[in-house]
C-alpha cells in the first residue's frame, strides 16, 4: 500500500455521509457519558469524568470508516454501536468506587448504549 492510497481513502470516509439524526445519536451518546441522569441512567458515582465533547468527533469519524470498510456511503446507528465500546472506553474515567465495586467502563458505556435513543 502506498502513502497515496492512504491519503485517498481517508478523503474518501469523510465523505461517508452522516445524517444529522446519527450526529445527534453520536452527541446524545457522548453527553450521556457526563449527564447520565439526564438519560434516566443510575451511573452515580461511577464515572469521575465522562468522555470530551471531542469524543464525537471521533466517534463519528470511526463510524464512518466502519460504514466504509461495510461497503457503504452512509452511516448507520450500527455503525455507532459497532465502534462506540472501543471509541467510549478510554474516554471515560471511573471514580475509585466504580473500580472498588469492579465495575468496568465496558459495563458503563454498554449500559449508555442500551438508555440513549437510537434513530
């Protein structure tokens, strides 16, 4: 593979098109990690700091290349949840408790997944 090929296929997942309903899953998503109680999500005193608002940056940027390496132009709420476990896991700091209790940050964000409304 060639540098030039690579810099072609990055130009060609930006233009993967992303809705602005999947846009605003991925920011519901990402805003859940900081305001779980505004998604009816019991995470109190689990998570000490939730992911960036840059973290929908990236989150919409690996959903797009996951629906590119699929064979598609657009983006899909499967996308989202295909990548959003390794995308959300190091975004999101666990407060002391949580690991006490051995939650993990998986369990955190696969219960986030399961409360924000899909599209």
């Amino acid at each position: 593979v060639r540098p030039a090929d690579i810099v072609r296929v990055r130009e060609v997942v930006k233009e993967v098109y992303i809705d602005d309903r999947i846009k605003d899953y991925v920011v519901a998503l990402v805003t859940a990690t900081r305001k779980p109680e505004d998604y009816r999500l019991d995470l109190k005193g689990l998570i000490q700091f939730g992911a960036s608002p840059r973290a929908t940056i990236y989150l919409a940027q690996a959903a797009r290349a996951h629906a590119f390496v699929k064979g598609r132009g657009y983006v899909t709420p499967e996308d989202i949840k295909a990548i959003g476990l390794d995308v959300l896991r190091h975004r999101i700091i666990l407060t002391y408790e949580a690991e006490a209790e051995e939650v993990t940050t998986e369990s955190v964000v696969s219960r986030i997944f399961d409360a924000v409304q899909v599209p």
